[in-house]
C-alpha cells in the first residue's frame, strides 16, 4: 500500500518568512516579549489568525515543533470503550500540557501513518490490543512514538502497560480452592474474532489453564459471542454438561449478566449451590444480590500511566521500553462461599 505523502507543518521560520520579518523578531511575539513595534506586531498575529492558527495552543507547537495532541486509538470491535481509562489518560495529558483526541475508528495503514505523517498528533495510545498488532508493527517500523495499554505475544522494544489478568484468574481460583471448589468455570468473550486474537482474553484463559493445572483442575471453560443471550446459552450448556461445577469465573464485564441470568434460570443460588466472581465496577458490585466477588480492574492506573509514559518519551527522548503490569486486587463479596454437597441439577 503507498504511503500518503508527507505534509509539512508550518514553523517559526515560515511565519517569519512569509511576515517579511527575523525569526528572532516571531519569536519575540510569540513569547509577548515588548520590545517590536505594533505594526509588526500586528502583521504577524493577522497572518496567524487568517492561517487559522490560535493564539496559544498553536504558538507553542511552533516554538517547540510539536502539536501537543496526542491520539488515543480505541477500535470499537471488540469491548466498549473503557471511559475511565480514556478519562484518566485525557487527565495525565491535561497534567503535561498536551491534549487527547479519541479515535474510534478502524485505521488503514495509509490513515494511521498520516497521523504521524501530517504533524496532526505527536504521539499515540492504542487500545484493544491484538497478540499480533499489524498498528504496533507499523508504527514501530516507521519509529513514530507510541505506548500500548494492552500486549502483544512478542513485546521486544515496545512499552505497555496492561493489568495482568494472568494473575488476577489465578488469584481468584486460589481463593475458590480455599474454599473446597474443586470444579470451576470460565466463561470468556471468544479471543479470536474475525481472525482477530486480543490479548487480553488470551492471557486470561492462559491463567486459568496454569491455574488449574497447578491444582489439578479439570478445564471447564467456554467462550461466548456477542450476540445478545449467547453468553446465557453457552453458561447453561456448560451447567447441564457439567452439573458438578460449583464456581463460575469470568474477567469480563460484558458477561456478567448474561452468566448471572443462565445460574438464575437453572434455580441455583448464588453462593450456597455456585459461586461467581466477575469483572465488575465496583459500584454496580455492591448492588447485585449478592454482592459480587470481583477482580479488580485498574483502569484509573491503566489511562494515566499510559499517558505519562508516552510523554515521557516525547518530553524527554526516553525510548527505553517500560512494561507495567498492573496486578489487579481481588475483592471479596457475598457471591463466593464454601462449597458444599450440590443438589442435582435439572434441566431448565
């Protein structure tokens, strides 16, 4: 595919060039120093404000070379957008003098190096990240900067941060075994879609494999679609194969309801006949009855750090890779209990 063509964005000297004044004399104007005369002054900002250039925000990309945007890409494919981690990354931005501009959209590869390419952005945030990210590729063939909130298979010289839900399933399996369970669920949202693998339900369902085979386990997982009341079906499936199941994890919020509407219509109880934990905010946790056992999802972590770590390397020129694994926190509610005898499971 060829590359769009490279635009080049206006600098310090192409003001002064066009303003028939030094560089030193914009420059001046541009940092409100007093000593140039009104007139030139003059015909300095009006050729700004007819170039569409504003007074501030525009003034210091031409000082510095830099746009002071960075794009934050979240291709809407797979999960909702995750608005605390989109907000804390916009706060950290905020905190270093940059903007955020969300893209939604699928990028060509032609669209997302004229991002670079245009001057419109300086650095970049993907989300949803593939184990095999032709983006990540891209980008770090053409060395334009950019930070991943999320991992691919292979993360040589590249910079994350991501939670590790590796962790967090095998911590909510220990505590289920604590409790006597000795068959456990998982249900997950499909890792491959439209031939596409995410990482993140790649390494959950690597963490309950390691997991159960830690504590000799049988594997019990399932993957849903999503299509709405897939994930019901594919629970109740599992339930009427598997009757001995006593405890159901999944690192998914989208599958929380479905998973709790399939327990309830097999008559079961949360937590004397199954136990569950979700991945759920921690407000909407508190009002399920039960309460629900959660993993922890630090997404306020996950946005800003992010965001900090891309300009660190913008501000400063730290390429150095930075991986950041954030361990999520296990929180313990009502939704889990000690295991005990199951009454036999009929078919709803």
């Amino acid at each position: 595919m060829a590359n769009a063509p490279r635009i080049k964005k206006t600098t310090i000297v192409d003001i002064a060039k066009a303003c028939g004044v030094s560089v030193t004399t914009v420059s001046r104007i541009l940092n409100d120093k007093p000593d140039v005369s009104a007139e030139t002054r003059q015909r300095v900002l009006d050729y700004m404000r007819e170039n569409g250039f504003a007074p501030q925000s525009a003034w210091q990309q031409l000082r510095s070379g830099k746009s002071h945007f960075i794009a934050l890409h979240f291709p809407q494919e797979f999960n909702p957008p995750s608005h605390e981690i989109i907000t804390n990354a916009a706060q950290a931005c905020q905190d270093e003098g940059y903007s955020l501009n969300i893209i939604a959209n699928t990028l060509s590869d032609n669209e997302l190096l004229s991002i670079f390419r245009s001057g419109q952005v300086d650095g970049m945030i993907l989300m949803e990240i593939l184990t095999h990210d032709r983006r990540v590729e891209l980008l770090q063939q053409n060395k334009f900067p950019f930070v991943m909130i999320g991992r691919c298979s292979d993360n040589t010289g590249l910079s994350y941060v991501d939670v590790d839900i590796t962790k967090g399933i095998a911590d909510a399996i220990d505590h289920l075994v604590d409790l006597g369970h000795r068959h456990i669920g998982l249900i997950t949202l499909s890792p491959v879609l439209q031939e596409k693998e995410y990482g993140y339900v790649t390494w959950a369902l690597k963490g309950y494999k390691s997991a159960c085979q830690k504590h000799g386990l049988p594997d019990l997982s399932r993957a849903a679609n999503l299509q709405p009341g897939d994930t019901e079906s594919v629970v109740v499936n599992l339930l009427n194969e598997h009757p001995e199941i006593t405890a159901i994890i999944t690192p998914q919020q989208q599958v929380v309801n479905g998973l709790l509407r399939a327990i309830q219509s097999k008559s079961l109880q949360i937590p004397e006949d199954i136990s569950v934990i979700g991945l759920l905010h921690e407000s909407i946790s508190e009002l399920i009855t039960p309460p629900l056992t959660t993993i922890g999802f630090p997404s306020h972590e996950m946005g800003y750090e992010a965001a900090k770590l891309l300009i660190g390397q913008l501000n400063i020129g730290d390429g150095k890779p930075k991986h950041l694994l954030l361990r999520p926190e296990l929180y313990v509610r009502g939704s889990t209990g000690p295991v005990r005898a199951k009454k036999l499971l009929v078919d709803a």
